[in-house]
C-alpha cells in the first residue's frame, strides 16, 4: 500500500533489455530449474502451444508488463515489486533472474495470490461459433503514430473478422494507417477520421463513430498511451490493455464468447493495471465531474472505491451505453487541452461508464491475469488492502526517518463515525432550549456558518472553530461569549466520543519509541491544542510535531500543506512517509508532489470493502436512530483499517 506516482518516476538502473535470447537454451532452463511449468502455464491461462519454446516465449512476452506466473513457484509481481529497475526496464522477471538475478544475489518468491474472484466465468477459450457471428468494431484512437504498428500486431492473432474505426491525431498518420491496416486479413471495413486534440480519446469515439457504432453487437475501444518517467519512455500500461483486449486470442476469445453466451453482460476490461496505486480504483478528485455525469446520465449517486476501465479502454455492447451512444456530441462539449492529471468530465466518464451499463441492466465483467479468470466480482477494487495487519508492512514504514499521520479515522475514530454527529448532539440541546428550530436545522446553519467564512476568504487558507461560532453567534443574534460556550460544548461532545485506532496508535507509539520523527498532520477547524487533546486521549504518548490547517492556514486537500511539508523536508530529509486514510488529501495530492505515501482504508471505506449495505449517506448521514443503528458497527469494523487481519 505504500506508494506515490512520482516514486515510480525516479531514475533507475536498468536491467538488460530482453534481445537476443537464445530461448531454446533458456527454455530448457527455465524447465530445469523448475520456475518454468509449460504445462500449468498452458492451463492456467487457457491457451495450448505448440512447443515448449513458444510457450516461454509467450511468457516472457506478458511478463514485462503483465502478472502473469511461469509455474506455482515463482510470483512475477512479486520480483517486479522489489526489483523496481527490471520493471522499468521492461524486462522478463524470470528471464531476468535467469540470465542476471541469480548472480547479483537476488531472491524470488512462490506464487501466491493477492486476490481470489469469488465468482468465476469459464468461457471457452477458442472463439465459438455464435461469438463468431457477432458484428465487431475497434475504434482505435492513435495519438502516437508507432500504434498504428503496435495495434496492426495486436490484431494478427484476432479470433474473427472485425471492422476498425481509427481516428487520428495528424493528417500525415492517415497513408501509412491506411496501407497497414486495408491490407491486414483480419480488417474487413476501414474508415479513417483525423480528429483535433480535443476530448482525449473519448471524444474523437464520440464525435465522429457514436451513431456508427450502434450498428454493431459488440465494439473495443483503444487508444495510443505512454508514460514518460524513470528516464525512459515505458508503455507497460497500455501494454497490458492492449493485450488483454486485443492481442490475446484465448483471452479475446473467451471474451467474444461471454457476449454471444451472456445477454446480461454488456461492458469487459481487465482488472486495474497491477502497478498503479492501490487508491487508484476510487472517485479521487473526480466526484464533481462525475454527480455532472450521473444526473445527465440518469445514474444513481456512486461514492469512494469504484470499479472502472482505468485507462478508458474496455469492450461494450452498444445498448449498454446507449445514451451516450444516442447522445449528439461536438468537440465543443469536451475541455480543452491542456487537462488536469485528475478532476477532468474524461476522468470522470471513464468512471461511470461501467456505471451507465447496470443502470441499463447489463453486468461489467473483467479479466485477473495472475490467475487466468474471467469474473463479474467487483471486489478487485480492494485487492490491494487485503491480507494480514500492519506487521507486514512494518520493514517498509521503518525505512523512513520521519512519518506523518492524519488524525481522523486514521489515529482515532468516532464511536459513531459521522463527523456531524457531535454537531447535531449540541443542536438537540439548543433546540431544547429554543435557540433553534431543529437539531438538523442548527446543523446547517453551523455548517453554513463554516462555509460563509471560507468564502470571504476566498478559500484560502482556513477557519477556525473558533471563529465559526463567533460568526454562528451574530447569525443567532447570541453574544460572543454563548457562542464560545456553545463552541466548548461542540469539541467536548465529540471529545466524547473519540476512540483509538488501536493498531495504529500502537504502531504510532512504537515508531517514536524507536526513534523515528513523528509529525500530526490534519485539515481541521479544531485548534492544535483540541487536537492534541484527542490524540492524549486515544493514548499518544510519545513526541511529535502537530500541524493543523486552523493554525497553519494550509490544507492538505488543496495541497498548500504539502508544499509547505516538501520545503521542510528540503533541509536534507530525503526519507518522508505520509500515512492516512483520505484518497485525495493523503495520498494522491502529496503523491504528486513526490512525498512517499501509505493509504489505508477510511472506515466506511473498509464497511463497503465487505460487501456490507449502504449506511449514514445522504440524509441518513443525520438521522440518529440511523446513526445509533449503524454508526458504532462502521466505526468497529474500520478501527483497524485492513481486510483479513
């Protein structure tokens, strides 16, 4: 879990590249050893080969990118994972503890899954005759020209016949798209668009195919994608999709089958590129663009952890996505360039897409390389937070010399876990005495208060309790000194209610007493002197640093914190780990600016990583015979925040 988006961009060694591999001789090998099983491999990912060699060559191929294992007793993430160079460098990780890794002194782990569907598909792995008869399109958008090669060698083991509908970045990509794919045997219709910079790959399908494609049972969607990090251009990602949605005919197959086989199935991807961040399947900083799209869209509110095509490459059948197909696009309804990394209507429809096709009652179906399976289990989007505590996890945190907490739902949780609900607590009490309508109602102007004050500062910055109530008082026409009282009663009924999170109150203490530098870092109108009294209180008992918005006047979730951290940590500190359990204010914003980071699950988080019901969203967030029915059993199941411990 411990990860950040620009660790994986620093300049690594370089393993050596995979040419000129003599694979008859390392075969054999591979064989002897017993890290290569051309048996089980065949079983396991449904394809038969000829020989033994082409069997490890397939490997090899998928295993630069891709986790897949040669036998039970060697795991390809595994050895990726603690050999970032070989990983960069797009090398084989058996290949490359054959030929180098043995020698350097480097160790290999058995194969053990970090995840198992709890439904599983079997389609056939040879395309049917039923899924042969089914109308097929690609509409492939190429922004990089060496795609038009890499999509033409993606299509020559396709199972069937299909029609391809490219759109290009440059008029000068269209003679050699044309010349490479009329001739392909596999392409039986060519049609070729050159489309403006605008809509990322979405937009182009959108715009120029969306009527089009409704003519078909069944489309691919693709697009050229590069990432440029660790001093060389690395394509694993796109590799992975490409391979798991095109180039694969056992996997391409037994997707055509499942939708010649199963009506109720209308959108395939494989499961979220294995390297990405473990928070990466959730809303990040997408829940404004995506309540747009949902109300357009007719889609039931979707909140935190979330499966979708990451990438925005899948397989649909049109009339799951059918008002988007029906819809009449212009580039003019997509922004311009240049985009966010994240927060964009793009990133936000990717995540909705497979949301469009159960609201129109179809299922979403994925592919788990490391295990060869076809699944509609959505549970993948958690995969990365299961498995044993925080022991195994403890090596990876020691070799930090300084290490920040966030403090809610992080250090502490709430007995009944809905922040509001010391706030409606105090607003019973001055209903009762007639100060306000309601309980709810006090709730809201409270917040509103909150609200109007971020505003005259243009949000910037931060408020204070402090502050609110003074604002609270003059809108309640009460003195300044009952809006303190009223403060007071507010920080004592959440006091109240503060628990520890005791594995990591555990764990916090520990770290301090090993030596470790320990910061307290928190987006909070609560004073630093408030805080520090809830964390006495959950049982913090050793030194640390407590940096609060209200005092600081920088928030992580805008990541004016972080920056300010990042020129802390400037005077030679190097080796920085922020813990937390926010997606976007304690891992993805100071993941972006560098900062190491380890997320872990936010209790309601780990209640719907369960499979539990939806509880205290929406209105019911301020029922109380909700809260007192729901809000103890959320706030134990989080308090340790991993699944299986």
């Amino acid at each position: 879990m411990i990860n950040s988006l620009k660790s994986l961009r620093k300049t690594l060694k370089f393993a050596p590249a995979n040419a000129r591999v003599d694979y008859n001789e390392m075969t054999a090998e591979a064989i002897t050893t017993g890290l290569f099983n051309p048996e089980w491999y065949q079983q396991q990912y449904g394809r038969r080969f000829s020989s033994n060699v082409d069997a490890f060559k397939d490997y090899v191929h998928k295993s630069r990118f891709a986790p897949v294992n040669p036998s039970p007793a060697f795991d390809n993430e595994a050895y990726h994972r603690a050999y970032m160079d070989v990983f960069h460098g797009q090398v084989s990780p058996l290949l490359h503890y054959l030929r180098h890794g043995r020698e350097e002194g480097r160790s290999y782990s058995a194969f053990h899954p970090r995840w198992q569907p709890g439904s599983v598909l079997a389609p056939a792995r040879e395309v049917g005759e039923r899924g042969s008869e089914l109308k097929v399109a690609a509409c492939l958008h190429i922004f990089y020209d060496d795609f038009i090669d890499r999509f033409s060698r993606a299509l020559d083991a396709f199972p069937i016949e299909l029609d391809l509908l490219l759109t290009l970045a440059k008029e000068e990509f269209s003679e050699r798209a044309r010349r490479v794919f009329e001739r392909h045997p596999k392409v039986r219709h060519l049609e070729i668009r050159v489309v403006p910079n605008r809509g990322r790959n979405f937009g182009p399908m959108l715009v120029e195919y969306a009527e089009m494609l409704q003519q078909y049972d069944l489309f691919c969607h693709l697009h050229s994608k590069k990432s440029l990090y660790s001093g060389k251009e690395q394509t694993q990602w796109a590799d992975y999709l490409t391979e798991y949605l095109l180039r694969d005919p056992a996997v391409v197959s037994g997707v055509l089958n499942l939708f010649a086989e199963e009506k109720d199935i209308g959108i395939y991807y494989p499961t979220t590129f294995w390297m990405m961040p473990t928070w990466v399947n959730h809303l990040t900083m997408n829940a404004a663009p995506i309540r747009e799209w949902e109300e357009q869209l007719g889609l039931p509110q979707t909140g935190g952890f979330l499966s979708y095509p990451a990438g925005g490459m899948f397989w649909a059948r049109p009339k799951a996505l059918k008002e988007l197909l029906e819809t009449k696009w212009q580039y003019e309804d997509f922004p311009a360039e240049p985009l966010p990394n994240d927060g964009s209507m793009l990133h936000a429809l990717e995540r909705v897409i497979g949301k469009l096709a159960e609201k129109n009652g179809y299922a979403e179906c994925f592919y788990y390389p490391p295990t060869g399976q076809f699944t509609t289990d959505q549970s993948y989007a958690f995969s990365s937070y299961k498995g044993g505590g925080i022991d195994q996890h403890l090596p990876a945190i020691r070799a930090h010399e300084v290490i920040s907490f966030d403090v809610f739902d992080t250090l502490v949780r709430r007995e009944y876990t809905v922040p509001d609900y010391a706030k409606l607590k105090l607003g019973q009490q001055l209903a009762e005495a007639e100060k306000v309508e309601s309980a709810e109602a006090f709730v809201k102007l409270r917040n509103a208060a909150e609200f109007t004050l971020r505003k005259k500062a243009q949000f910037k910055g931060d408020v204070s309790i402090t502050d609110i109530y003074t604002e609270l008082a003059k809108q309640l026409g009460a003195t300044d000194q009952e809006g303190q009282r009223w403060m007071q009663q507010e920080f004592e009924l959440d006091l109240k209610m503060i628990l520890p999170k005791n594995e990591m109150v555990e764990l916090f203490n520990n770290l301090g007493s090993l030596g470790h530098k320990l910061w307290v870092i928190s987006d909070t109108y609560y004073t630093r002197g408030q805080v520090g009294l809830m964390l006495k209180k959950a049982g913090i008992t050793v030194p640390y640093r407590l940096l609060v918005s209200s005092a600081e006047q920088k928030r992580k979730d805008n990541g004016t914190m972080w920056h300010m951290v990042k020129q802390d940590l400037a005077e030679g500190i190097t080796r920085f780990l922020h813990i937390g359990d926010n997606v976007v204010a304690d891992a993805q914003l100071p993941g972006d600016l560098g900062l190491t980071t380890f997320h872990i699950l936010h209790p309601m988080d780990k209640w719907q990583a369960l499979g539990f019901p939806t509880v205290l969203q929406g209105a019911n967030a301020l029922d109380e015979g909700q809260i007192l029915k729901w809000g103890k059993l959320v706030s134990q199941v989080g308090r340790n925040p991993f699944i299986g411990e």
